[in-house]
C-alpha cells in the first residue's frame, strides 16, 4: 500500500517569507495527491489538490509541484501571512482509492 | 448543500456506555468514510462505505461498529470504549470511492474523550 512520508515537522517563517513543505511517496500508481490545511480544533480542510497528469498548479498564493518519476510533490506557500499558521497535511490516493495521509507540518508564521 | 455535517460536536461517555455519532450530506455522494484523529497526528482511516455497502475496515476493534441507512447517512456506535479511544472522530464523503478523482470532504468531527 502508499506511504507518505511528510517534512519537516515543524517550520518557523517571518511573515512575508516563502514556506516549503515536501512529501514523498511509494506507490507509483498514485494518481491524486492533495493538500489539506487544519487550523486548532478544526477539520482538515482542502487547500490545493493536483493529479498525476500535470507538474505544477498554482492558486494565488499556494502552489503545488509534483515530480512523478521522484515520486515526491511540495507545497509552496508565498508572502506568508500570520492566518497561514496551521497544521498542513499532504495526501496520496493509492491504487485502492484510499487517501493516506503525511505525518503533518506545524506551519508557524511570526508577525 | 455542500457540507457533511456531524452531530453531536462533543461527547462524553464512560467504558460501559453506548453512544453513536452521527453524520449527514446532501451532496448525492455515494461514498462515506470515518476517520480518526488523535491529536497532533494524521486523520487514519476507519471504515469505507460504498454505495451504503461497507467497503474497507481497515482492522477497526468491534467495540466500533459503523452502520449506513441510507446513502445520506452514516453512524458510527461506540460500545465499551477504552480511554485510548479518546480522539477527535471526523466523517467524510466523496462522489464515489472507486474513483481517482474524487475530492475528500470532512465534516467538523466529533471530539470524543471516554473516562
């Protein structure tokens, strides 16, 4: 089945700087590969999602990459704002259809 | 409509209550899934249902046992918990569960802490 293995952990940014957060993947049937932000006591909530058949997407401030022959995709955050500050997950659907998650990255943004 | 909606939002209970959470859309998907998610970790997977016939149960003790009435609803009913048990229980749906495509919706949760 997919693993997802999610760094770093934690990461700590000025307000205004870019923030990187990469995943890697096992399974090369994977086709979906989502990204989901979680604030303090609340659902996971769809952020950017991008499949297999592109490399890059963007929407405004976020972007996604994905490199399938690494088998590993990045969230790219930019001009971060303190609102980004969450808990940001990345997800691959394996050929089973089932969404497995990465361990999660605390995004802190200082003002 | 587009949100799953889970009642109630807190719960509750000690080891030898019976409870059940429950979960709502009205989105016409046909696939619906509970999720647990202690905190500080991913959201695992717990059960699948497809076209209201259980799916995947990904080795879930029998102290959980989810049910599907219907295609609009889900429950999950809690026996004999144990403390451990404690966590924040989030349902989710998709238009179909066999599908690359689909895009995972989660509702609120409900956040259960067993005594």
């Amino acid at each position: 089945g997919e693993n997802v293995e999610q760094h770093p952990s934690t990461l700590s940014v000025q307000e205004g700087d870019s923030a990187v957060i990469k995943c890697t993947y096992s399974d090369s049937a994977s086709n979906y590969f989502p990204w989901y932000k979680q604030e303090l006591g609340k659902r996971p909530q769809l952020i950017i999602d991008i499949r297999s058949n592109v490399g890059e997407k963007k929407d405004q401030r976020i972007a996604v990459t994905l490199n399938k022959t690494a088998k590993h995709f990045s969230l790219h955050i930019t001009e971060t704002q303190p609102e980004d500050s969450a808990v940001y997950f990345c997800a691959g659907r394996d050929s089973s259809y089932k969404l497995i998650f990465g361990s999660g990255t605390r995004l802190l943004v200082r003002p | 409509d587009t949100e799953v909606t889970q009642t109630p939002k807190h719960l509750v209970m000690g080891m030898t209550n019976k409870k059940s959470l429950k979960c709502e859309q009205h989105m016409g998907h046909r696939a619906m899934y509970w999720y647990k998610q202690k905190a500080k970790k991913p959201p695992e997977l717990m059960f699948v249902y497809s076209y209201e016939k259980l799916s995947i149960n990904e080795s879930v003790p029998s102290r959980f046992s989810p049910e599907c009435p219907n295609s609009s609803l889900l429950n999950l009913h809690l026996h004999a918990l144990q403390p451990e048990d404690s966590a924040l229980y989030l349902c989710a749906s998709t238009p179909r569960a066999d599908s690359g495509a689909n895009v995972l919706t989660f509702g609120a949760g409900s956040r259960l802490t067993v005594l």
